[in-house]
C-alpha cells in the first residue's frame, strides 16, 4: 500500500520538474533570444581612410543616407544592442571598437571586399566617446582610419566640461585671493645639481667628460641613418616602416616629454649639425681652434625661418608621417642644410634659426624644470676672459653663441654643457626648478617678438587642429591633407605620390584652412582678448605690448596639449615601434620584438589627456597672471587682465574636450 501511494507521488514529482525545466529553458531561450536581437541594424561602409554610416534599421524603420551626406559619427544611446554590417568600398579592413570588440592581438575581425560582415550584436552599456578603428593595415593613413561612436548621454564628456571651467574658475579665484603669491617668478628656490650629496659629483664627473656629446650622438647617427635608408628602402607602408613608425611616434613623444623635464637636451644627441661641426672643428673628440669666424646675418638672428619651416613641414604632416620616403627626404636634406650651413657659418645657427624641430623646442623650453645657469652672475661679469664665450683647451666657447654666464633663458641653450667644461672659476651648473620660471621676465621685455609670438600660435593651433583631424572622424579632411593619395611610397615606388589633379585642390583648400586657422584666425582672436584686457585694466600700455607678452603664455599651454597629443600616439600605435626595432624594413623580419597591434585601454585616453589639458590650461592662467605682474606691477591690474585673457584659454580648453571625448 505504501508503494502504490508514493508511485502516484513520484509521477506528480517528476511531472513538475519536467514541466519546470521545460519552462526553464524556454524563458532562457527567450532571454537569450531577447538580449541577442539588436535594438539598431547600422550599415557602415569602410574605405581608405574613413568609415561613414549608410543606413539605421530600427525596428521596421530603416532610414537611408542619400549618397554624400553619410554621416561619419554614429550616435547610439546607452542600452542599445546594435548589430553591424559592414561592407568595404575598396581593401581589407579591419574592425575594432575601443573597449567593446575583442582585441585585434586576440582576435582579428576582417571587412572583405564584396562581402557584408556582421559583427554583434554589441551592447553599449557605458556612456562615452568611443572609437571603431581600422584593425587591419590598409594603406598609409590606415593607423588614423577611425569613426566615432556616441553613447549618449554622453555623462563624461559633461564631467569633463565642468571640470574644465572648475579649473579655470578655481585658478583664478586663487590667483584673486594670493596676490601675494607672485607665482612663477616668486619661486626664487633652485636646487643646484651639481652640488647635489652623491649624485652631484658623479653627474659633474659625466658633464665635463670630452667624450659625453659623442656618446651621446653616436646611437642617434645609428638610427637616423636607418631612418633615411629604410626611408628610401623599405616598405612603403609607413606603420611598417622604422622612419614612420620610431621617428614619428616614439621619438616625436620622447621629445615633447624630454622638453619639458629636461629643456633642450634632445639638441646635445641631434645627429643632424654634427657633421658640418666636425669638419668646421677638423675632429671628432677634443678641442681644436676654429679658423673660420664670419658673423651670421643680423636679418636672420631670429626664430622666422624655422617658424616657416615647421609650418610649411606641417601642411605635408598627412605626408611626412605616413610615407617613409618624405621622412627620409625631409631629413636628408635638414643633413645636408645644417652641414653646408655649419661649414660657412661655425656655430649652431642652423639649430638656432633654421631647423624647424629646434625652433619649437626652442620656444617651449622656457617651460622645463632643468635649465643650465651661473651660480653667482657677479662671478662671471668680473672675470676677464670669458672662456665660455671664447673657449679655451678644456671646451670650445658656447656654440650657440651665447654669453652662459649672463643668460637668463633657455630659448637658445642647447645644453651642450661646453660651458661648464670651459668655466675656470666653476660658477656653471644645471638647475632645477619652477616651471616656467622665466617665462614672466622674458614675455615683459619682449619687444618686436612677432617670430616667437607666431611660433605659440603655430604650435598651439595645429595641437587642436591634428587631435581632431588625425585621431577625430573627419575622413575628408584627411583625404584633402593627403591630396586622395592612397599609396605609401619608397624610392621604388616614388612615382605613386604623384596626386591626382583633384588632389591638388583639395590641398590648396586644406593649406588655406590651416593657414587660416594657425596664422590670421587665432593670432587675430588673440589680439582682440588682449585689446579688451587693456581696455579692463585701464593702461596706457600698448595694446601690441600686451598682445606679444601674453602669446607666451601659449608655451606652457601648447606643449601640455602636444604632450596629450603625444599620450594618444602612445597608448594606440605602442606596438608598431617596438616592431619596428624588430623589422626596421618591414621585410618580416623578427629579432624578438615584434607586437600585434593592440591599443592600452583606449577607452580612457579621454581620462588621461584631460588632466594634461587642465594641467596647461591652469599654467597659461597663472602665466598670463605672472607677466601682467610684470607689465604693470598692481595685482588689481594684473588680475582683470588675467580674466579676460583667461576666458579664450577656457575656451580653448573646451575644444579640446569637444575633441577628445565630446
């Protein structure tokens, strides 16, 4: 009896279970079928070098893009469930969204001409700016091939703007409440180096050793000489290519950090004058008299040529920094220039005037914390025979033709450090300090300066201009600065860089908007801010006075945005130097550091350059503050004058954030 009772149990028992289970799976089903089908069916088209939007399916909705106007950002909002189908217009591409697809080193996902590839659905569950990039190399602006992909509501592109005016109003209600505090210039405290415990003496030991430049230039001829050969012989693609890959990305951003902690220092291992100073000096190693003393023009002893010419270098950047063969005539021909210049004029006057890379470095190194100075001023003007201008058996006297022992600014000191190797009394060392120290003084006296002047406004524009079109979604202007050129080119195929005739126009209207932008617009913006602050501060100074001296505010400013600049280089294209080292040719070789390519969390560049950003924009606010002090010499003054100026480099702050994550 007890067995005929619990049968019927046992059958009720299993009937359940079955029907639960059963139930189970269809609600999983139902799940997974749910959360699997998109909320968006987005239709992109891939091509060299840019992505558009053809058409969005939303439900039975499909909205088509009429031909021309595909937009080149996609808007999705957080939650969406989208499912792409890409199609390429033209090669392989690739297809990678920052912190949403798999990484290309674990997974690469290909677009095939003449085939649609779906990828998803993705579920944007974060908001923010992202980007789809081109994960496969498909020409030489492929490393710059992106989309932009907004997930709205786009909550840090909103945090990030209000940090942008929080820093901007805090910097200038601490300069409101400290006018005591005279900032950069009242940070009298430098710590002398060289007198350091420990370290001093070994660095003192290294500084006057004959044989430091040398050992310092020798591995920098070594790889600029690769760089020009494997410009000229190895493969066209540039991401493949050491003179693109190591010239562009890692020594580009070596130079902007190396700027800023250690001045000019790049100049002492330049390899580019050392030629035409070894033939002027008939040595290598040791000091020899020179015989040829001619005066360099008075009409050149400014920074214009090489303003020119890293303007005119940067209408060609879509050029100079894809194709290995540019690079590799760009620097040849600085050889050559800086040799034939050495020769007739000894002295680093090419370096000083005329070398477009020395000219910026130049102007933003009065923002570095190193800078070589006297120890006691009085100790040099009472010595009689100036051995750091004339040089005596122990070092040459400065070839930058300066007076080391009176300078007071780092524009034109190429840390070559002949002048503590020549200075009998021992009064020259290396400083650390404030950044921007001198940067009041020397905006206060500047009279005249337009050359400097421009080269802010230069550098600082196209800082903004190449964030946006390099790293921005804008593929047509790429396709103007790259003249609709898809080819990369060595000395072999040289011939491809011919444009097509419509190339060329849209390079005329490429040129004539950065020109534009770089050397009328902002500079004439800036005179208009400076005019109003005259007007605010109530001085009969000169309205150009002000304009001049407030530009160099721009130094710090403009090398933190470059240094930003720099980051994003890094994080996304870290792997093709280091592969580089590995196939400098981009023949397939492998000495054991070769990478895939795969971006460090490019999700949080945003994250990681805004704090660069508000960092320069706080110290252009306190350097524009600094040198009011210095122009008129009343806080009150000084201080709405710092406001109004204050306002454009807020402004410019927010287009930068527009940029990198709005």
């Amino acid at each position: 009896m007890v067995k005929k009772a619990i049968l019927p149990v046992l059958s009720v028992m299993l009937v359940l279970l079955i029907s639960n289970a059963n139930a189970q799976i269809v609600n999983a089903q139902a799940e997974k079928s749910f959360r699997d089908s998109p909320t968006k069916i987005v239709y992109i088209e891939a091509f060299q070098f840019g992505f558009t939007v053809r058409a969005i399916q939303e439900g039975s909705e499909l909205k088509v893009y009429p031909k021309g106007s595909e937009p080149s950002v996609l808007e999705v909002n957080k939650g969406d469930r989208v499912l792409f189908r890409v199609i390429s217009r033209d090669v392989t591409h690739g297809f990678y969204i920052d912190g949403y697809t798999p990484s290309p080193s674990d997974q690469k996902i290909f677009v095939l001409p003449g085939r649609v590839l779906e990828v998803g659905p993705i579920t944007f569950d974060r908001e923010g700016k992202f980007k789809l990039r081109c994960s496969v190399t498909c020409g030489p602006l492929h490393p710059f091939m992106v989309m932009d992909i907004v997930v709205k509501p786009n909550i840090p592109y909103h945090i990030l703007i209000i940090s942008t005016l929080a820093v901007g109003g805090f910097t200038l209600l601490y300069l409101q409440r400290k006018p005591e505090n005279k900032l950069l210039g009242g940070h009298e405290r430098e710590v002398d180096i060289l007198k350091a415990r420990f370290i001093g003496p070994i660095l003192e030991k290294i500084l006057k050793w004959r044989g430091l430049q040398l050992s310092l230039i020798l591995p920098s001829i070594f790889f600029f000489t690769l760089v020009i050969v494997a410009g000229f012989f190895g493969n066209p693609t540039g991401n493949r290519n050491f003179s693109i890959a190591v010239v562009w990305i890692l020594w580009f951003a070596i130079v902007e950090f190396t700027i800023l902690f250690a001045g000019r220092f790049w100049c002492a291992a330049c390899p580019i004058p050392v030629l035409g100073e070894w033939i002027a000096r008939r040595r290598i190693v040791g000091v020899s008299e020179l015989k040829i003393k001619r005066r360099w023009p008075r009409a050149f002893n400014n920074m214009w040529v090489s303003v020119i010419g890293f303007f005119v270098l940067s209408l060609f950047l879509p050029w100079l920094v894809t194709r290995p063969l540019v690079t590799a005539v760009v620097f040849l021909t600085l050889v050559i220039a800086a040799t034939l210049l050495y020769t007739l004029y000894p002295g680093r006057y090419f370096c000083r005037h005329i070398c477009p890379a020395s000219g910026y470095i130049g102007y933003h190194s009065n923002v570095s914390i190193l800078s070589v100075r006297s120890r006691d001023r009085e100790i040099c003007r009472s010595h009689k025979s100036k051995d750091c201008i004339k040089g005596n058996s122990k070092g040459y006297g400065c070839p930058w033709k300066l007076y080391p022992g009176g300078n007071c600014e780092n524009t034109y000191c190429g840390e070559c450090f002949e002048c503590i190797k020549s200075c009998p009394k021992n009064n020259m060392t290396v400083k650390i300090r404030m950044i921007g120290k001198d940067l009041p003084k020397i905006a206060a006296k500047a009279k005249n300066r337009f050359d400097e002047a421009w080269m802010g406004f230069t550098r600082f524009v196209l800082a903004i201009f190449y964030e946006l079109i390099f790293f921005g979604s804008y593929y047509w202007l790429k396709d103007w600065g790259n003249m609709s050129n898809v080819y990369g080119a060595n000395l072999e195929t040289a011939r491809l860089l011919i444009p097509p005739p419509w190339g060329v126009i849209n390079w005329i209207k490429w040129a004539l908007l950065v020109s534009t932008l770089a050397l009328v617009a902002y500079p004439a913006v800036f005179y208009a801010f400076s005019w109003i602050s005259k007007k605010v501060a109530d001085t009969r100074m000169p309205a150009k006075q002000i304009f001049l001296s407030f530009s160099y505010a721009l130094a710090p400013y403009g090398l933190f945005v470059w240094i930003a600049f720099a980051v994003s280089l890094l994080a996304v294209f870290w792997a093709y130097p280091l592969t580089a080292f590995s196939d400098p040719f981009g023949w397939g070789w492998n000495f054991g550091t070769e990478f895939e390519w795969s971006p460090l969390y490019p999700e949080w560049l945003p994250f990681l350059q805004a704090p660069l950003i508000f960092t320069g924009l706080a110290l252009a606010i306190i350097t524009t503050y600094s040198i009011a002090k210095e122009l008129f010499g009343e806080h009150h003054r000084a201080f709405r004058a710092t406001a109004v100026v204050s306002l454009l480099h807020i402004i410019s702050a927010l287009i930068l954030i527009k940029v990198i994550a709005g």
